[in-house]
C-alpha cells in the first residue's frame, strides 16, 4: 500500500512492536483489524477464511491442545482454505486499490502537463497502455467500479480547483478507464445506481462555464456511445450537448450520435 499514508504509519507501528518483542497474536490482530477497518471492500468477502487461518496457526504454533490432543488441521478445510487465498489474494494483483485517484494523483498531474488540452481526437493509444498497465489490469470490479464513480466527478461533477486545473490529466484516466472497462466485458458497471447517479449530478452550467471540460464530456460520449446512454437520463446536459454539437456546421455530422434511431438530415 505504497503512498498510503495511513498504511505506512500502521506499518511503523508494527515495526516498534515486532522491535520490542511484542507477542506474535497481538501484531497480527493489529495487522488483520487494520485491513478490517480499511479495506472491508475486499477483506470482507473472505474474513472467515481470514480467522480460520489465524486459529490454525495459533493452534499449530502451541502444537497441543485440549490436554495432550496434537492439533492437526483438517484436510479438507485446508484444501478450501488454499483455494480460497489463491482465488482472492494470490491470483488478485492488487486487491486493496479501493480508490485509484488517491494512488494515481501524481499521475494525473503528470499526464495533465503532457496533455496540455483536449483535443478532438482519441486519445493518445500509449496513454491509455500506460494506465492500463500501470493500475488497470490491476483493480478488481469493485475497485473499478469505486475508482470510476471518484473520477466521473472530479472530471464532470466537481468545482474544486484542483479538478479544474487538472482536467486533462483527470480525462486521460477517465477515457482510459471507459476503454477498459469495455473491452474486459464489464460494461455493466456502467449502470451501477452509483456510477449512473453521478451523470445525473452534471450541470450545464458547469460546461457552460469550462470548454476542456465539455469537450470531454463530448468526446466522451463520441467515442463510447455507453456513455451517451447514461446522460441521456440527465435531460438538461443531453439537450445542451445536442444543441451545442448540431448548431455547429460541422456538428452536423454527429446526428445520428444523438438521434440514432432517425433518418439523418
């Protein structure tokens, strides 16, 4: 958890424990709450597999008990239990990326820089690589799902001026997500209730307000037509967005964008 403040002072703290000996049950209680209380998402899909495998330990480290009985574990809950750690821990890159914007900041920054402005155009195939394989390929659905939310409103929703001085870098993680996101198959997550929620909470004032950040809307919507479904639900961002492209001599071209079930004009 590399960047993770909170983590990095837990970790610290273990290390004073372990330093003075402290015994081994409590360092790893205090580990496994940790995760508890901060990574529920995850943990909590498997926190009885979790204990199981404290108690196990616990009773082979004393070796006996219940009198002079050896404690030996059983074979098939061991089994299960190795199935069910390589299922969601071993074969999981990087289960506890809950939030990507809170890992990836630096990036943003970083790609907002290079980008400069939104073009009209896709966006560059060796930004989109570079997220993908740097934090993409890592995330499970749920963390996607979580990061996904976070980043549709600091790109469309959120007037802080951070998220304003950085859309491009904000843009290139989001068009990078919807990509990915599409090509693994998960396009379902585009109606999760919180996902579809947070298109709802764009106004037209705030790309009224902010060209970069309405061209991102509309090349969002452009390039993966998932997105277009979900704003459609927002009446008043659709009917801006409509209006804004069509009234344009050039927009004209975007009609069936808008009206694909009709005869282009």
């Amino acid at each position: 958890m590399r960047g993770d403040s909170k983590a990095q002072s837990k970790l610290s703290e273990i290390n004073n424990l372990i330093k003075n000996d402290e015994r081994y049950s409590k360092i790893e209680n205090e580990i496994i709450q940790f995760f508890k209380d901060n990574c529920n998402l995850y943990f909590g899909k498997f926190i009885e597999d979790i204990e199981y495998l404290k108690d196990c330990r616990n009773k082979c480290v004393h070796l006996k008990v219940n009198d002079n009985t050896l404690y030996v574990p059983n074979d098939y809950h061991a089994r299960m239990l190795i199935c069910s750690m390589y299922d969601n821990v071993f074969s999981v890159k990087a289960p506890f990326i809950m939030d990507l914007f809170k890992i990836a900041e630096k990036d943003v920054e970083i790609y907002n820089k290079k980008i400069n402005c939104i073009s009209y155009s896709d966006l560059d195939e060796s930004i989109k690589t570079e997220i993908t394989n740097k934090y993409l390929i890592r995330m499970t659905y749920e963390s996607m799902k979580n990061s996904y939310r976070t980043f549709i409103k600091l790109l469309l929703v959120s007037d802080e001026q951070q998220c304003i001085e950085n859309l491009c870098g904000l843009y290139a993680f989001t068009y990078a997500m919807t990509d990915y996101i599409l090509r693994s198959g998960n396009s379902t997550l585009f109606n999760e209730e919180n996902i579809s929620d947070m298109f709802l909470e764009i106004k037209v004032q705030s790309l009224e307000d902010n060209s970069e950040r309405k061209k991102a809307l509309f090349m969002l919507i452009q390039k993966f037509p998932c997105i277009l479904d979900s704003v459609r639900y927002n009446k008043d961002v659709f009917e801006y967005m409509r209006h804004s492209v069509l009234s344009e001599t050039q927009g004209l071209r975007f009609y069936k964008l808008f009206y694909p079930n009709e005869k282009e004009i």
